[in-house]
C-alpha cells in the first residue's frame, strides 16, 4: 500500500494551497480529487460562448483579498477589473423602474436608513475573529428577520432582503444575516466594496483555473483525479483512505470537502455529533449561477431586482452573438436553466427586449461533491458549528474555505484555510 506523510482529499483551492505548503516543508504529499479536474467550487469552461469562456463558480476577486491576491503576483496570472455600468437598472417585481435610485423621493430616508443599518451591523464585529465568540449573535438571524428587526419598508426594504439573499446566494428566510453583513465588514465596512466583491471586482483573464494550475505545479505534490473518498478509518499510527481505485495510507488526512459531503464519507472512529449535524443539515447557500446569451439588452446592464426570478443580471462581455450575462438566483429552482424560455423569461424582468439564444450552468446543488454553491450558514449555526467545522480530529483534519475566517466561503477563504491547515499539520506533525 503507497504511503504517504499526508493525504489531501480534494483539489479546490484549499487542497491544492495545502498540498503546495506542505511539500514546500519537505512532507510527502497525495491530493485525491473525486472530479476528473482541479479547481472544485471554480471551474472555467473556454470557449463555452463561441470563444467566450465561462466561470460556472467562483468568478471574482478584490485586492482585500489579501490571500489570492498574493497568489496572483506570485504567479503573475493576469486579472482584469470590471467594468463600471453607466446606470444600475432596479426591476420591482418584472417592472424596470427608470429611476436613478431604486426608491422613489419620499422613501429616501428609508434607503439611507437602511445603508446605515448595514454599516453599523458590520461595524460591530472583527471578521478576523470568529463571530461566534463576538456580541453579533442579533445579527445571526435571518436575513427577512433582521430588515425587519431593523424597520425597513418599502423598496429599500426588498432591494436590502434581496441583495443579503444575492450575496447569501440563499433564501431570506434561511440564510443568515451575519453572514451577508460579514461581507461589508471584509470591505472595511463599505457597501460599494460589498458590491465590488461580489459582481464587479477582477476576474481572472484565462480562468481560475490559471490560477489553480499555477499552485498545482509549483506544488508538486501526487495528484490523482477520478478517485471519490469513500472511507477514512484513523488509527493510533496512521489514516487509511480508501477511494474507488485504491487504498492509501497516510501519517495525517486534510479533508477540503465542502461540509454537505462529509456524511457520505465512512469515517472511523465516526465523525463527532456536531460535525455530523453540520453536514446533515448543510449550508443555506442553495441557489443558482447562470449564463446567458442575448440579443436586445444593454450592453453593460447591472440590473438588481426583487420580486424577480434573479436577483442579479450583469453583463460581462459583449459577444458577435450578443451579451453574455450572468445571472444569481437565491434558489434552485428559480429558473430551468436547460430552458431557453424559461432563462430568456427571467432576464426580461430585468430587459423586456431581451432574446436570449444560449444558456449555461451547473447544478451546484445537485453535484454529490458539492452540494451547494457557496457555504452561506444558515441562521444560527454560528453558535453552533462556526468553530467545529474546521476542528481536527485526531490525525484527521479540516479545511476549506467554510473554515477560514475574514473570506470565509470566497477562493481568497479557500486559500487562507489551506495555508492554516498545512501549518496545523507540520505542528501537530512535529508534537507527535
Ligand atoms: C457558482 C459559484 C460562484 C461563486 N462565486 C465566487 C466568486 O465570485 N468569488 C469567490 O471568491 N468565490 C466564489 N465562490 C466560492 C468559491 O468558489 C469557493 O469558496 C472556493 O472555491 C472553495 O474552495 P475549497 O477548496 O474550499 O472547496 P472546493 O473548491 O469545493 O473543493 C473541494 C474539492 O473536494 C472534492 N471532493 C468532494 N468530495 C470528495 C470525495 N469524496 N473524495 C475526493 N474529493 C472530493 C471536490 O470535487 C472539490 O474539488 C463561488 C462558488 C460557486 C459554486
């Protein structure tokens, strides 16, 4: 049986950034990925629009991102900025309003109500801290509750519901507040960074994946692809894993995967009752990212709507066959993204004109080695599992970007988790 010092499950972001660290401390090193890719969450298909290639995952990034940033200058992978809109568009349930601002006059006040009510939650808290060890536990509610807990009404009231869901990628009545407001509080407390961080900050010129071959080879650690996890059985010596394939043991384990996946590993000794719960109950972040190609729309339209099917519909690029735009749904089945008329009927409530001609996206939610999008808590597993998800168990330990702290759930959590782990190991490696 091959042995190995550690054995990393998964090559996302984490996987791989923990694989490099390690190998750069002299330890022997496996990545086993279940997919036949790298990359997990982010996964960039060139040319999937007539030469236009798509992010079906994590798409953008901000120098606050201190993490992948530097990984991008390390390996002088090129970034592009976004390109600003000349207007935001506002769609109020399939009706664009033409107004500068998505409230009328008199409800002014409330828009600048709610703006500071975000500011003044994300001011509370450190995001370099875990939050559950903070006074934030009002805000881990969720995200109708707290516009409510708050007072906001009117437009400002659906925009402020529908951008925390956006940001969530969840549904407000599930996903928690805290965790969008986290968001604003990494941008130093600023709504626009939020914005920034979400739609319109850099993208990566070739695709993530740039990026994640960059650290795979660098990293030069044994990778083997098509090889899913099934079992991971600890002893006072070691870990065996077994995955379809082979057996292989290794002094240490790092699982990446994200949380949903964990109950569908054996492990022995079993997984501790908090762990088990967290992935039985899984994260809200349970939505949708969908491309589109359409004719008939404004060629640099950000639109924001509530009452719509998306809450989100920018465009990226513009294309010989029109503009691709990308499209966030806080639910999976918003829209049949296998449907052009159903793809091409939500972008209308965004561009009545719209005619939508191609359509792309992934499943996130159904894919056995994802079960979600982004890992958004739902509201109150703060308190209960904020700090249990990343806590080793003996030989076995955890990772991924659920487990980091200022970036928790972004490529940059991803990266800061890998880098965490890898020295958690050579401590725990050299202790005993
Ligand atoms: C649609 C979407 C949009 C996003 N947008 C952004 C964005 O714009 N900016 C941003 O920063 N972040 C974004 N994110 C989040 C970001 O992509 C993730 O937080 C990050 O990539 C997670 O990295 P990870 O290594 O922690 O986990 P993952 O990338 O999920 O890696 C885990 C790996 O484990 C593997 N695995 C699972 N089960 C097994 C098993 N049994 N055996 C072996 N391997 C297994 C998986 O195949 C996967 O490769 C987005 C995510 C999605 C899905």
């Amino acid at each position: 049986m091959d042995r190995y010092d550690v054995v990393v499950i998964g090559a996302g972001f984490a996987g791989l950034t923990a694989a490099r660290e390690l190998r750069a401390a002299g330890q022997h090193v496996l990545v086993l990925e279940a997919r036949d890719r790298i990359g997990g969450s982010t996964w960039y298909q060139p040319d999937a629009f007539d030469g236009y290639g798509l992010e079906m995952g994590g798409t953008w990034i901000v120098p606050q991102q201190t993490h992948v940033w530097a990984e991008v200058q390390r390996y002088g992978v090129p970034i592009k900025d976004s390109a600003l809109p000349s207007r935001m568009t506002w769609s109020d349930h399939g009706k664009v309003l033409e107004s500068l601002l998505p409230v009328p006059p008199q409800e002014y006040g409330q828009l600048e109500h709610a703006v500071r009510s975000l500011i003044e939650a994300a001011s509370r808290f450190d995001p370099l801290r875990p939050l559950s060890e903070q006074d934030v536990a009002d805000l881990d509610v969720p995200i109708r509750q707290w516009a409510d807990d708050v007072g906001l009404t009117g437009n400002a009231r659906e925009l402020m519901i529908s951008w925390f869901c956006g940001c969530a990628n969840a549904n407000e009545d599930i996903g928690s507040a805290l965790d969008a407001i986290r968001w604003c509080a990494s941008m130093d407390n600023s709504l626009w960074g939020m914005v920034q961080a979400s739609v319109l900050g850099f993208t990566f010129v070739n695709g993530t994946a740039s990026l994640a071959q960059a650290i795979l080879a660098d990293g030069g650690a044994d990778l083997r692809l098509s090889s899913p996890v099934r079992r991971v059985d600890a002893d006072a010596e070691g870990v065996t894993v077994i995955y379809d394939g082979g057996v292989v043991r290794g002094d240490r384990v790092l699982m990446t995967t994200p949380v949903g996946v964990w109950q569908d590993i054996e492990f022995a000794p079993a997984l501790p009752a908090d762990k088990l719960a967290m992935s039985k109950e899984n994260h809200a972040g349970q939505g949708q990212k969908i491309w589109a190609l359409a004719r008939n729309v404004p060629d640099d339209i950000s639109g924001f709507g509530w009452g719509t099917s998306f809450d989100y519909v920018g465009a990226m690029e513009t294309t010989e066959r029109g503009v691709v735009l990308v499209c966030f749904a806080p639910e999976h089945d918003r829209v049949d993204a296998g449907d052009l008329a159903d793809v091409q009927r939500a972008v209308r409530e965004f561009a009545p004109e719209a005619d939508v001609v191609d359509a792309r996206s992934h499943d996130w939610v159904h894919d056995e080695f994802s079960k979600g999008l982004w890992a958004t808590f739902r509201a109150g597993q703060f308190a209960k599992y904020e700090l249990c998800v990343g806590r080793p168990e003996g030989r076995v330990h955890f990772s991924g970007s659920h487990t980091a702290r200022r970036w928790r759930t972004f490529i940059d959590g991803a990266i800061e988790s890998g880098k965490c782990a890898a020295a958690e190991i050579l401590t725990a490696a050299k202790e005993s």
